[in-house]
C-alpha cells in the first residue's frame, strides 16, 4: 500500500469538507502534514475557520490548520456563496473551532515542508484557487522541483464552464496563480468538471452516508444535501457533483479515473474566457503535455471508496 505525504491546500466549501475527512479516514495511506486555507468558495477568515471544523468533525485536532492568501495574486477575489452558502459549509449546524490555527502562513509553511523533507517526497491535493501553491513557487523557486506531484481539481474542457460559459470556478478565481503551476513542469494530475460532473450524489448515496449513524455520515448527508440543490437546478442533474473529493479518491485508487497525459494552458487575458482551460484532448497542436487530464471515472466504485472510508471516522 503507498503511503502518502501530504499537504491539502482548500476552501472550504462542503465538497471541500468531505475531501478533508476522505483524507482523515484514510490514515494508513496518507500521511497529512497540514492543511492550507486559501480564499475561493468563501473568504479566508471563513476557509480557514471551516478547515478546523472539519478536523474537529473528524476528532482531528492535531493537524495543523494554515492560514494562508486572501486574495488572488493580481485580482479581486470572486466568491461563490450562491453555491455553499454564506458560510461555505452551510446545511449542518457544527461548534465553532476551538482547536488553534498554526502561527506561520500556509505559503511559508508549504515552502518549508518542501525544503525539509526529502525532495519528491510530497503530494499537494489542490481544491480551490492555486494561490498559496503559486505563492510558494514565485516566492521559493527552489521548491518547485522539489514536489512530487500536484493532483487539482480545476478547470474543464467537455462541460466548459461553471462559473462563466468558459471557466470553472477554481482556475477563474486566480487564472496568473494556475499559469504559474501549470507551466511550472510539476507532475500535475488534474480533476476537472468533465470527470466531477460524472461524481454526482443521489438520494441512495446521500442515505448511505446517513445510515453510517456516525456526526461524520450526518454532517456528510446535510452538506451534500444543501449542495445538490444548486446543481440539480442548473444541470438538470439527480445530485451534486463531489469534485473535490475526486482528488483524493485519485490519490487513494487512480485504478477508479482514466485520463489523457496531454498539454493543458490557462487563458488569463481574454476578459471573454478568462480562466479557461485549454485543453489538447485530441493532440492538434505541437505544444508539449504538462498534465493527466482525467475524464472519467468509475462512479459506483468512487461512491463505494468513499463511504466505506467515511465509516471509520
Ligand atoms: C470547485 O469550486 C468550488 O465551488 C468547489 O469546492 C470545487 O473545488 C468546483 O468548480
Ligand atoms: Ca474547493
């Protein structure tokens, strides 16, 4: 079994939330050396707030919990309550965090992680804007090579875009932080909405995660309950779709994802597709491949991971 290090850089967010305790449920594989909060669903004083309620959720209150950028490198934040709510984990009522947030700033503590630990020895699961990991490359540049990969969940190319016709919300909230990283020559393995639109809750998964009889299988239920809603009326769709836990499900059985080992840009001019994906899904350019774009994944078997790993927390 691999074991992984691990540095989970978020924004939560209830899809965000349920990553988090998929990576707590899965001790044996991942080892988590922290969690950075950055700005994205919802601004900083709230994702790093969510972050220590999840671990406390999960009876976790000894990771340790960054707070890291408030806003995106060269731009105003874009925030995306009409998803999560005001809170960003809004759908079960938890304490307020008493466990304390680490002194140093997440962009330090990722830099720091880099350089004393074995070069490519870490992981970094990246489930909301790339600010603080771009942060770290422009203010470190030494530890770029240093990382053993970067697993994002981000972009899309089929399903275009959620937040304008061409972006998803991630790569639109920070597009310079995301050319960073994407151009930076890091094993990058990225989640976008073409395979998290296929993770999609029903009211047979959201009762299984009830039935665990578990704070965790409750909280899990109500959040994916409240987060349905905004899918269900904009797609159509039968429930909400887990992007985020996609990333770590990836980390625990890849097996689970297929993907293309092709070249992906970040569009940050154009006010029109701003924070696109470009994505050369059927090689017709020259440009070299800079990441595993994944594009489907086995659905019953991600639901299945998830909610047996969610049973032991
Ligand atoms: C991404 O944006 C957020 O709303 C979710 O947490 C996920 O990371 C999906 O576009
Ligand atoms: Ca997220």
């Amino acid at each position: 079994m691999n074991h992984h290090r691990v540095i989970i850089d978020t924004d939560p967010g209830q899809d965000d939330a349920v990553a988090i305790l998929l990576a707590l449920a899965s001790p044996k594989q991942i080892d988590l050396l922290g969690v950075t909060a950055v700005a994205g669903n919802v601004p900083l004083e709230l994702t790093q707030k969510n972050a220590r309620i999840i671990c406390e959720l999960a009876g976790r209150n000894d990771v340790k919990v960054f707070s890291g950028c408030h806003e995106p490198i060269e731009r105003k934040l874009v925030t995306a309550e009409h998803v999560h709510g005001k809170t960003g984990l809004d759908g079960t009522d938890l304490p307020y965090p008493q466990m304390p947030l680490q002194e140093i700033h997440a962009v330090d503590f990722i830099i720091h992680s880099l350089l004393n630990n074995p070069t490519k020895t870490i992981t970094i699961c990246a489930l909301g804007p790339l600010t603080n990991i771009a942060s770290a490359f422009k203010k470190d540049p030494r530890v770029v090579a240093r990382v053993k990969n970067i697993i994002l969940m981000g972009g899309a190319y089929f399903e275009v875009g959620n937040i304008t016709p061409a972006a998803e919300f991630n790569i639109f909230v920070d597009p310079e932080a995301a050319k960073i990283v994407f151009e930076s020559g890091v094993v990058l393995t990225v989640i976008p909405l073409d395979v998290t639109h296929k993770a999609l809750t029903s009211v047979k998964r959201v009762e299984a995660f009830r039935a665990l009889g578990t704070p965790v299988g409750k909280a899990v239920a109500e959040w994916t309950n409240f987060f349905e809603r905004f899918d269900k009326e904009k797609y159509g769709s039968i429930g909400a779709p887990l992007h985020d836990p996609c990333v770590i499900a990836y980390l625990l059985e890849p097996s689970i994802f297929s993907g293309r080992y092709i070249n992906v840009e970040i569009e940050t001019k154009s006010a029109l597709t701003r924070g696109m994906t470009v994505a050369d899904w059927w090689g017709v350019t020259n440009r070299k491949a800079n990441a595993t774009f994944i594009g489907n994944l086995n659905d019953e078997k991600f639901f299945s991971l998830l909610t047996e790993k969610l049973a032991t927390l």
